[in-house]
C-alpha cells in the first residue's frame, strides 16, 4: 500500500502517472501526512483520482481498532452483516446451551490484535463462575487487517476475507465518538469512495453498512482496548509501547 496511481483527464490528452504514497502537494512547514497530502493541497483544477494497489496475498498488520464491542448496523438490507456458518455445517450436533441474551458482536481480541471477529448473532450468557457458556460457536466473519492511514480527516481501513464472494477486500472508514464508542461504515468493494463517511449506509454513498459500536467487556474476557486514527504512518511497530523504569527505593 505505498504506491498510489493518479489519474486525470485533460481537454487534449489523458495522463497517468505514479506517484509514492506519501507526496506533497505543496511545500508546507508540517510533515504531517494527512494535512499535507490531502486533495485540496492539488489546486490544479482537475479532479484526481487515487487509485489503491493491494498485494495479491497481503500480510495482516496490526487492526487500528481493538477491543469488545456490541454494535448495531445500518444499510441496505441485502448487504448487512448476516449470520453465516464459516466451513460448513458440523458433523454432528452441539450440545444444547441455553442462551439468554444476544448481541451482535465486533471483537478483536487475539495476541497480536491482527484480526477483526464479527458475530451477528453472539451469546453473551455466562455461567456461576463468569465464565463464557458458548465455547462452540464460531463468528460468522473473519477479517484480516492489512492496512490503514489517516487522509482529508478521514481514517481508512482496509481489511481482506478470503470468504467473501463479491470481494475479498473492504474499505472502512472509522471514527472514535467518545471514550466508549467507535464508528464505522464498510464500503461495497474494495475501493473507497470520496463520499463515504462513518454515518455512510447507502451505496450512493460507496458503502455497504454502517456500524455503530459501544465498548463491553466480561469478567474473564482479555480483550484490552487499542485505537489508532491512523495519522501517523511513519510510526515503527511497537512504538506504541511505553516502558516506565523504576526508580531508586526511596527509604
């Protein structure tokens, strides 16, 4: 993700040209990214085009936003976030597990905080000693983080699914609300359209579904919470760490 095409069209000709991902448009005090590569830094007159290149078998990073999250979604009806059974059905049955309340589910909570769990229909029942009764079921999606970054105040997110049939690759755009609560549109496709913001729900608008999640977590859930707006793309890995050495014992 650190090449961008830039297209336009002129009255005699049409240009294409290759540009990294992070040039100026102009010659500014900030090196800030997202300020200084934003669109109205090209005051050419043309209307330019960004173009993504994605690998082919992307390698995941870590997901910009972590964390438990009950949502609820909005958008076209036959795009929503369905509940759906990854490889199949079972072989045998599994045992009967009286659930009594479900939420729709937004967790990412593995070691390395590299995947996105989505489950539309999660039982959140826990047993006398706090723990989770529902061990067997599966999220209906698995999402892979591969890339994010901050640009004209918008953060991107893109995510791959080998599962999914009508693309592989989806575009976020996500927003911290508050302390507690994130916001998040998911696009038709892979691209990611000028017009779609985190309040996106139509396709006039390039998105899919649109997400609005509040913050839980259980007794025995390890799921810490982590957010990155993606304005900083020159941060190394786990620069994001902050070690305090201990002082001399005072007597």
């Amino acid at each position: 993700m650190d090449v961008k095409q830039i297209t336009y069209a002129s009255s005699s000709s049409l240009v294409i040209t290759t540009s990294s991902r992070f040039r100026k448009g102009l010659e500014m005090i900030s090196k800030d990214y997202s300020t200084v590569c934003s669109y109205i830094q090209f005051k050419s007159g043309r209307r330019w085009k960004y173009d993504l290149f994605l690998a082919r078998d992307p390698v995941p990073v870590k997901c910009p936003v972590a964390g438990k999250f009950n949502f609820t979604q909005r958008g076209e009806k036959d795009l929503l976030l369905q509940t759906r059974i990854l490889g199949g059905v079972t072989s045998a049955p599994w045992d009967n597990i009286y659930c009594k309340e479900n939420i729709s589910d937004f967790s990412v909570c593995d070691k390395d905080q590299k995947e996105i769990w989505i489950d539309v229909n999660y039982c959140i029942t826990v047993d006398a000693y706090g723990r989770q009764v529902d061990i067997y079921t599966d999220p209906d999606y698995k999402l892979k983080c591969i890339g994010y970054w901050k640009e004209n105040v918008k953060s991107y997110l893109i995510t791959y699914d080998e599962l999914d049939s009508y693309s592989k690759y989806r575009c976020w755009v996500y927003q911290r609300a508050d302390l507690h609560r994130v916001m998040m549109s998911q696009s038709v496709g892979p691209s990611c359209n000028l017009d779609q913001t985190v309040d996106a729900d139509n396709i006039t608008m390039g998105a899919a579904v649109s997400l609005d999640m509040m913050v839980y977590e259980r007794e025995h859930d390890r799921c810490p919470m982590y957010f990155d707006d993606g304005s900083n793309p020159y941060k190394t890995p786990g620069s994001d760490l902050h070690v305090f050495r201990g002082g001399k014992k005072v007597s």
